[in-house]
C-alpha cells in the first residue's frame, strides 16, 4: 500500500483504501489513527464487476476509510500496516497538504426554505488547539531480576510498561505486532543462551510502585539470558510509540471529544555485570537439590531394575545432560531415559533413569556410579550432588552380558529366537522382482480368459 502525496480541502475527507480482487473478504484490521484528522464513522466498500473475453467475470472490492482534517496544514502519515485475510499489506506512510476550505454553496437556485450545507462548513471544523493534552504516568521500563550475575547463571529482564488506571482512556497501543519484533531484535544478547519466556498475558498486573501509588503493569516480553562469558549485557535504551487522545476543552452534544496524537516513552539503557566462575571455571550453574528413585526392594543377580536420578532447582535446563557414569565391573547399566519438567517460577525438573542387571551378589552404592558437580551462585562456591541410596545384591555370580551375551536375562532369549541364517543385501529387490513376474502371469492369464470368453 503506498500512500501518495495528497491535497484535500478543509472540508473535503482524505481517503485510505485496499483493493481485494477476485476473493471474498474474510478479515482485516482497523485503518490507523492520524494526527490532525478526525475518522468517519463506518467503511465505504465498493463492489466492481468487469466482463471479461470468454465470459469470464472478474469482481473487485474496495474498501475505504475517510479521514476529515481539523486545521489547515501539511500532515504526515505514519508507516502503518493492515491485515486483510490473513496476509500483512505495509504502507511507507506519505504527507497530506489541507488546504482552504471549498468556496460557498451557491444558495440562489435553491428553492425558499430549503437548508443547504452542513454544520461543518457553516460552523468550521474543531481546531486542534481547541484541544488540550492531559497529562499521563506512563512510563516504559526495562527490569532485571539481578544486576550481577555469573557465567552460566540466568538472568531474567522483562520489558514493562506502567501507567495508573485513569490513563486507560488515554492510552492505546499502535502497531503493537511490528513494535514488539524490533523490540525483540533489540535485546538480543550475542553471548548468551537465551530462553523465551510465556507468552504475556493480555490482563495487567495490579502493582505499587515508589510512594505506594497503584499502576497497571503490562508485560510486553521476557527473556532469561545465561552469559556464556565474562562479557557484561548491555540493552540499549527502548522506545514504543503509543496512541494517545486529546480532549476538547469546551465539548459540545455531537462533537468529537478526542483528538488522536503519537507519543513515544522511552526505556532508559540497562547494563548487567558478569562475573567469571572461580577456578577450576567450568561447571554447571544453578542451585539444585537431588530426589532419587528405585524400582523394588529386593535385588537379585540377574534381575534388572531402574534408578532415577532426579534433579530440581533453578538454572539452564538445556545445559544439564546426563551425568557420567562410572563403569564397574559385574554391573551392566542401560539407558538413560530422559525426561524434563518446567515448575513455577522459572525452576524445573529433570530425572535420568537407569536400567541396572547386576551379575555380581553385595553391596551395591550409587555414589559409586554417579556425580553431579555444580557450582551454586547464591552461596558463591562448588558443590556436589552426590546420591545416597544403597542396596545389597543377592544370589550367585553370573557371567557378565559383556562375556556372553546370550546369558543376558533380556537380549538372550531374543538371540536365541533369531534366525542366524545369512540373507541377501539385495533380498528386497528380489522380493519385488518376483511380486512383478507374478503380476505378470495373472495379467496373462486374465488375458486368456477374456479371450476365450469373446
């Protein structure tokens, strides 16, 4: 959509439309708000059919939003977009010169007694500085939940914007969907892991701010950034643009009380340190506590069961893999089956589980097995989550599944139902050249019948 440059008179309505050809319309959006014009209430949509060579009919339907002005002068039109059946149309914006208002009617051909002319051009149009702009709390801010983090820690910023409830009739958002897709190119962080938070709830939250005065906080975006160096964030200084509405000072019975104007707030740059972890400087970060988890009560050699190794806390989830396992002899371990789960307030769940068969009778220590160093940010220093189960093995000594597998309570049997006879690389291409030649014969023998038939 382009937006050419354009002169009307005072009187006389500026006009933006979209042209939909040879579908029906499903959808679209609402035309946008331009300072120093006043919008017609209701759309004007015209319908065009052309007859096409054939006989074929082409339909096209336009639709239209007028625009009055209030004053003479040259105004601009923002960028703007609107959504028609799903598809994005862009506008570059343009300007729009009003210039005097159309000469008088002539009233002498008209017959006695009857009215000619409109209030409008009798009375004038309201003059913006008829208006006047109240004034509004609203403020746009950039917070984070920590001012210094670790490598590896997470910090989470959300982007907010406040404003008290009388405002609401004042304030309106403008080309939201665009704003918000550079908003969020801007605060990209290039060192970082970064994990998108839900998506913000339409409804405000109900807060008290410095001096205990109550606001309505919108939360626009969410991110949780884990610095993977020593390098500071840096977030650069946000701007939104809003709507916002003038009243009229002296406000008559069929005036239009609001004038729309743009205003933009401004969210001061924010800046988080980061500092390096101490040596030895690489480990997972987070704080975390253990749950550990087992199948039975009972254990025998050559009977499998599962652990679980379950870690909860707060960190980078994508950042904890699988702890080592350390081998030992006489124990065969298989697995793990991994499984996360996301718990309020940015914490989670994630278990390992492990399919033991122990081959050897005794006792049996999972700290032996497995290990998770961590380093905790809050208290500044490593840890180590170590399990504490302990089980003791009974029966007689078995060979281990590494010596003969055949002996394995679960790949043995199998083993033993398998067919050991070698089979061709090349059995599935004979298998179709068989199927073909089959196919062949009952075509040909079906021939014969049809044949001997006639």
């Amino acid at each position: 959509m382009v937006v050419p440059a354009a002169t009307v008179p005072l009187a006389g309505p500026f006009t933006l439309a979209f042209r939909l050809r040879g579908a029906a319309l499903a959808s679209h959006s609402a035309f946008p708000e331009i300072e120093g014009f006043r919008k017609a209430a209701g759309l004007t949509t015209t319908t065009t059919t052309r007859l096409l060579p054939g006989g074929q009919r082409s339909t096209e339907l336009t639709v239209a939003q007028r625009y009055f002005p209030y004053a003479e002068g040259d105004y601009v039109v923002p960028a703007f977009t609107i959504t028609v059946n799903g598809h994005v149309l862009r506008s570059p914006g343009g300007r729009v010169h009003v210039g005097a208002a159309s000469p008088p009617l002539d009233v002498s051909a008209a017959p006695p007694g009857t009215g000619v002319g409109s209030l409008d051009q009798l009375l004038g149009k309201p003059k913006p500085k008829y208006f006047y702009e109240p004034p509004d709390a609203g403020q746009l801010a950039l917070e984070a939940d920590r001012s210094q983090v670790y490598v590896g820690q997470g910090v989470r910023v959300n982007l907010y914007f406040y404003l008290k409830p009388a405002d609401q009739a004042l304030l309106n958002f403008y080309d939201f969907n665009n704003q918000l897709t550079e908003l969020l190119r801007q605060l990209r962080q290039p060192t970082t892991w970064e994990v998108a938070a839900p998506d913000p709830s339409p409804l405000p939250d109900t807060v008290r701010r410095a001096g205990g005065q109550l606001f309505l906080r919108f939360r626009l975006a969410g991110r949780t950034y884990y610095p993977l160096t020593k390098e500071a964030l840096q977030f650069p200084a946000l701007q939104l643009v809003l709507t916002k509405f003038k009243l009229l000072k002296k406000p008559e019975p069929g005036d239009n009380e609001r004038l729309a104007i743009y205003k933009t707030y401004t969210a001061p740059a924010l800046h988080v340190a980061v500092r390096p972890l101490p040596p030895p400087g690489t480990a997972l970060v987070g704080e975390y506590v253990l749950h550990e988890g087992i199948s039975g009560t009972r254990f025998r050699t050559g009977e499998a069961f599962t652990y679980t190794f379950g870690v909860e806390g707060s960190g980078n989830a994508a950042a904890l893999m699988p702890p080592p396992l350390r081998p030992r002899a006489g124990l065969a371990v298989y697995g793990p089956d991994v499984r996360e789960e996301a718990l309020p307030d940015g914490r989670f769940r994630k278990s390992f589980r492990y399919r033991l068969v122990p081959q050897r009778p005794g006792p049996l220590a999972f700290d032996s097995l497995l290990r998770l160093p961590f380093f905790n940010p809050v208290v500044g220093r490593y840890d180590t989550l170590r399990p504490e189960l302990r089980v003791v093995v009974s029966g007689t000594p078995r060979a281990t599944a590494s010596a003969n597998p055949a002996d394995d309570p679960f790949y043995g049997p199998a083993l033993a139902r398998a067919d050991a006879q070698l089979q061709p690389l090349d059995v599935y291409r004979q298998v179709g050249r068989y199927a073909a030649w089959l196919l062949a014969a009952l075509l040909g023998v079906a021939g014969v019948g049809w044949w001997r038939a006639r």
